[in-house]
C-alpha cells in the first residue's frame, strides 16, 4: 500500500484525550507533521485565527495543503492515507469493521468514558471544581456495559479489526491511558487490560504529545 508523501502537514493539538489520537498516529507512522500546540487553557482556541481554521474552537485540527480537517477520526485515516499505512486497512471490509468500532465508540463508549474523563482528569487539571458525583456514577455504569461488551469482542483476538493495530484500537481505548486517574476499571475485565498492555508496548501509545521545550512549558 505504498503511496508517495507531498508536502508536510500541521497537527493543531493540545495535550487532552481527541488530540492524543491523532498525535499517536502521526508519530507511530512516522508521517510528515508539524506540530502546533493551541492552549485551551490560555483560551488560545477561541482565537480568531483558530476559529477560521475550526469553528467548532477545538482541537485537533489538520491542515494538508489546501485541505483543513477537523474531527480525529477524519484526521487520523488522513494522515494515514497520506503515509499508505494499513493502520488505515486496505481491504474494503476491514474497513467496514474499523468503521463499526469509530461509530461505537464515538457514541457509545467515549461519551461514558470522556466523561469519567473529564470528571478526574480536566475538571483537576483545569481547576473546575470537585467532581459531580451522580455524573460520575451513571457514567461509570455504561463504561462496564462497554467494557464488557469489549470484552467479549478481544476474548480471542489480539486486536479489534484483524491481526494488527488499525485505527479503531487508538479510537475506542483513547481513555485508557487515563484509566488510573479517570476510575476506568480495565482491572476489572482481564482480556481488555491485555489488549491495553499491548497497545502500551508502543512508546508513543503513552507518550504521544510532542516534547514541551522548557522556555515554553
């Protein structure tokens, strides 16, 4: 599946849970992207310059030449068609199962996670206050219909969609690297911790966000 690169890219992302998906991609495939990092804490999304690239104010966004995207899962098989990696399948029907696993888990699953997500991770990291928790609680009853759900799925296979990484692992177990600090129970469903513990045998699984030099931290 190989395909000749063009020009670079630019990846606009800060260091929270939709832009991690699309730095991981970019760095494990090793695709020709700069990156830009827009504070959201410093409101730098609700620039008017940002806004004209994304006015939806969020990131991640991409822009490829004369092209500008918006949505990480829109980003990530962008990148990785740019690059000819099959962490975009080529066969037709592998994309049909990665596309089931994007639609599952954009509105099913992360939506339960984001939010025990948000309710340890950003209210802390953002100072917004203690966590709610009634919100809290029904989340973390739908994320164990959806961990259960996966587990069944990974109970005999190391993957979601074939043998190998595709895009839908980096979609649907983009909180767990939070898992800790979010209150995600993988401990709780053992054939999804493994299918974790795969995925953080790639360096940049749990460290995909660009190094922050010192005079800009």
């Amino acid at each position: 599946m190989d395909k000749p690169m063009a020009g670079r890219m630019r990846l606009y992302y800060d260091c929270t849970m939709m832009p991690r998906k699309t730095c991981f991609v970019a760095r494990h495939i090793d695709a020709p992207v700069d990156f830009v990092r827009v504070h959201l804490g410093k409101g730098e999304n609700r620039a008017p310059a940002f806004r004209a690239l994304n006015p939806n104010g969020k990131v991640p966004v991409l822009v490829d030449g004369d092209v500008t995207l918006w949505e990480s899962d829109a980003i990530m098989v962008h990148i990785a068609n740019r690059v000819g990696s099959d962490i975009w399948p080529a066969a037709p029907r592998d994309q049909v199962e990665v596309l089931r696993w994007l639609s599952w888990a954009a509105h099913e699953f992360n939506p339960q996670a984001g939010t025990l997500y948000f309710e340890h991770v950003i209210r802390s990291d953002f100072g917004l206050g203690l966590v709610d928790v009634a919100v809290e609680a029904a989340a973390l009853k739908r994320v164990r219909k959806g961990l259960a759900v996966l587990e069944a799925h990974l109970a005999d296979r190391d993957m979601l969609v074939g043998s190998g990484l595709t895009v839908a692992d980096v979609a649907v177990a983009i909180t767990f690297p939070y898992a800790d600090r979010a209150g995600i129970p993988l401990a709780d469903f053992p054939a999804v911790e493994r299918w974790h513990e795969r995925l953080a045998q790639n360096d940049a699984w749990l460290a995909p966000f660009p190094p922050v030099p010192a005079s800009a931290a």
